[in-house]
C-alpha cells in the first residue's frame, strides 16, 4: 500500500501554511506548552487550517488551450466555500491573537 502523503507536493504558500499548522495542532495535543495554554494554540493552529483550506480551495488548478499553447496554473478563482474557510480561519486566528495579548 502506498503512503497517501508522498503525492502531497507543498508548492504553494497555502499548502506551506497547512503542513505547519497542522504540525503545531499535533504538538499542542501532545505536548504540555508553558507560557501560554494548549487550547489557545489548538486555536490558533486551526484558524491557520481552515486559511489554509480556504485558499486551497480558491486557487484551483486552471488550464487553457489554443493555438499552438497551453498555459496551465493555480491563479485565484474564489468560491463561497473557499471564502467560507477563509472568514473562519480568520475569526478563528484573531481570537487566539485575542486570547494571547488579552486574556491571561
């Protein structure tokens, strides 16, 4: 059987942006943090997921086709659904940023 991540290319800042913050997200479920409480960076980890998600999703892989070229590539075509993640990802990031300045 074969590994299902070894096709994940991370060639694009979004998809950067996913890897890391699912990577903190791991860390903070496991590993007791000081100076500053697990849940806020569970907080902050998925706000960081869903802004990931949302511009995966807004940045599909377009092609086109003329005459004698093809020009292929990943620019911005948004949808309800990638603004959807986007709007929670950031609620989500500016209360963990909330929590972390304000709340003790």
């Amino acid at each position: 059987m074969e590994n299902p991540l070894s096709k994940l290319k991370i060639d694009y800042w979004y998809k950067a942006v996913l890897v890391i913050a699912v990577c903190v997200l791991i860390v903070s479920l496991t590993i007791e943090l000081k100076d500053v409480k697990n849940s806020t960076v569970q907080i902050l980890a998925l706000g960081f997921i869903f802004w990931g998600l949302g511009e995966w999703i807004n940045h599909p892989y377009q092609e086109k086709i003329g005459i004698g070229f093809k020009i292929s590539g990943h620019p911005r075509n948004g949808s309800l659904a990638g603004y959807s993640f986007d709007v929670l990802g950031f609620c989500l990031i500016f209360y963990g940023v909330w929590k972390v300045l304000y709340v003790v």
